[in-house]
C-alpha cells in the first residue's frame, strides 16, 4: 500500500490509463477524499481507497485501475 504521507491537497489523481479522475481534498484514515468542485463529482466528495493507489509521482496520483473503474468503484458516503 502506498504511504498515504506521499499524498498531498490539490493533487491530481488519474487512472492507469492517465484519464484525470478527480483531485484530492484530502486523506482521510484510508481513503482519500476527491473535491467535490469536480464537474464528474457531481457536487459530492467522492472517496477511493488507498488499495487503489498503485504510485505517487510528478505531483500525481496514479491509480491501479483505469479512470473509468476507480469513477465505477468510489464511495460517496463518509464512514
């Protein structure tokens, strides 16, 4: 699992497939929540696992699934 530390506010977070699927607000416990400001997000935080982090590099956060499986797979309610 990625070290959630390396995970900052204002990232980008983009599929394997380099599709942009949101941006983060920020970590939270083992989630991270995506900005709501999104037009995809709809007006709602959405929240992906850090399961699905597969690296953090050049300021971007890059997923193990494409774009259109992480948007498939996020959560929209806080636990």
């Amino acid at each position: 699992m990625t070290d959630a530390s390396q995970i900052r506010e204002h990232m980008e977070v983009v599929g394997s497939d380099q599709v942009h699927v949101g941006t983060v607000d920020h970590v939270e416990g083992q989630r991270i929540k995506l900005a709501k400001t999104e037009p995809a997000a709809g007006g709602e935080h959405h929240y992906l696992h850090l399961d699905m982090v597969a690296t953090v590099e050049g300021g971007r956060v890059v997923l193990s699934r494409t774009g259109a499986q992480a948007r498939d797979e996020w959560g929209v309610r806080e636990v």
